[in-house]
C-alpha cells in the first residue's frame, strides 16, 4: 500500500488531487483538490459520500445544490497561509456544482450512511485551538471536528498550522484498531508549504513526516513538499516538523466505522511523558499563525 504521494503523483487532469477510498486501499475517506481555473464551473455528485467543501486558494467559490436549488457563497482566501476559511457541508445522494474566478478548492469525503441537509460553516464559528508548548507549538483550526461541528454522518476535518521550525502531531499517537483505542480512523494529510512570515506557498521548502507500527510494518520516515499527500491506514504519525524558513499546514481528513465521530487518540507509551513537561513551558507567540480575520503578529493579533 503506497503512503506517500508527492505533489502531482495523484493529479487528474488540471486538478492536482484526486484520491478516493478504493484507491487509497481502504473504506472510507478520500480527497479531491481541484483546480477551478478561470470562470470554470464544475459538476459533481456525491453518490453515497459525504463532503466537506474547503476553499484553499480561491475567493467568491459559489456551491450551487441542485437538488433542494440552494446556492452558497464561499467567502474563501487567497492561501491556506492567509486566513481561516469558511466551508460547505454537502450530504450523500447529492448532486452540486462549483464555479469561481479560479483557484484550488478541497473536497474531503467520507463513505457514510445518513443523508444530511447541506449547511454552511462560517469563519466565525471556527475553533481556533493552541496547543503543545515550546517548539511544539502549533495551532488547530476545528473547522469540522466532533466538538465544532455536529452536522455529519461520519467525516471529520482539522487545520493544522505548523510555525518554521517548530514540530506538531506530537507526541506519536494512533487512533486505529488495536485494542487501547477508542476508534479506529482512517486519516489522509494534505500539505501545504509556505514561505515563513509571508501568505505565499513555497515549492522549494519542505518538512518532515513519520507514521510508524509497533511491528515496523510500517515505518515511514519522509520529506513531504507543498501539495503532497500521505496516507495513516494504522500506527502512530507524528512528529511533522516544519524546516526552519518554512511554515507547514497540512489539513487532516478522518473517518472510521464507528458509530461516533471521534478524534480520541493513544499516545505511544515511550513518548507520552513529553505532554506533562509542556506545562512548563511558554507557547510560541507565533500561534495562532491565521484567524477569521487574517495572519497575525507574533504576538498573535490579526493584521
């Protein structure tokens, strides 16, 4: 089963991310990064998937629903490295179509089966968590986690902005079928990677990613780009580090077969120690690095 898909390895024609469960070689969650190119309209239809529809490089993205003929306005961004984004919640059995002035949008998908109504997630209501402390420092934006947003069957999806230098998804946890977890999820990262202080991508920067099982049957230790994707069937992920001159953002996609959204984790054992000694350490003024209203001073104020 192949993990690590670098940037354009998973490109459909002008989109640069197309990867659903079956290719990724299990049940559940997939993810579409499309391109909308200039006044591009696009059709889709969900089948028996539930989506999450998330601007990331694109402003003024109109979702039309054309089952119930409802149409939203998707406020958007010009980077993931901007600001936070509002989003579009689009049940299964539904047919809808995006258009804009151009840019990247994400769809994040989950088999599911409730048929729910579409709703809309605006900037406002988004939580903007911080967390770790020291060089672990890194901020979470819950735009569709269990504790945010209830309107799902089975999707769930975070931000995770990750300041130059510093490491985050840390200590190593897993949320998979062994018999200390609570739930077992499927989870696909998606990463972005900026310039350090600035809202533009970088394709020269880099970062690094590790998944790994007690066995080592799996055991990946990779340099993830902008627009990479890698893949946590099973086994404990983390650290990502972002390299210094270069910020990291990777949003997270998960879903698994139990009755209830969850994001309960397990700690590898060998490393959990690490979250009591964050307590005595400061948080890295940099985070929270965006917000509803934009990117923030170091000492954590919109701009």
């Amino acid at each position: 089963m192949t993990l690590h898909y670098p940037l354009g390895s998973l490109a459909a024609g002008p989109d640069p991310v197309s990867l659903t469960a079956e290719q990724a070689g299990w049940t559940y969650t997939g993810l579409d990064v499309i391109d909308l190119g200039p006044a591009r309209q696009r059709s889709f239809e969900t089948g028996d998937r539930e989506v999450m529809i998330l601007p990331l490089s694109a402003a003024d993205v109109t979702v039309q629903i054309d089952d119930v003929g409802e149409s939203f306005l998707l406020e958007g961004r010009e980077s993931v490295f901007a600001r936070v984004s509002d989003f579009l919640y689009v049940g299964r059995d539904t047919r809808f179509e995006i258009s804009g002035a151009g840019g990247e949008v994400a769809i994040a998908s989950s088999h599911c089966d409730r048929k729910l109504s579409p709703a809309y997630g605006a900037t406002g209501g988004i939580g903007i968590e911080v967390r770790g402390g020291g060089q672990a420092t890194r901020q979470i934006s819950n735009f569709g986690s269990p504790e945010r947003w209830g309107h799902a069957d089975k999707i769930m999806c975070v931000e995770v902005y990750t300041p130059d230098g510093n490491w985050s998804s840390y200590p190593p946890h897993k949320h998979d079928d062994s018999p200390e977890c609570e739930v077992a999820n499927e989870e696909i990262y998606y990463f972005r990677i900026g310039r350090a202080g600035t809202a533009e991508y970088s394709a020269d920067g880099f970062g690094m990613h590790r998944t790994y099982t007690d066995d080592r049957s799996i055991d990946e230790n990779v340099a993830v780009g902008d627009g990479d994707v890698f893949l946590v069937p099973r086994g404990y992920h983390g650290p990502c580090i972002a390299a210094p001159g270069y910020d990291m953002y990777y949003l997270n996609v998960l879903a698994g077969p139990g009755g209830k959204r969850s994001m309960a984790y397990c700690d590898d054992p060998a490393h959990h120690w690490v979250r009591d000694d964050w307590s005595d350490m400061p948080l890295d003024p940099r985070c929270p690095m965006v917000t509803p209203h934009g990117k923030t001073d170091p000492g954590g104020h919109g701009v």
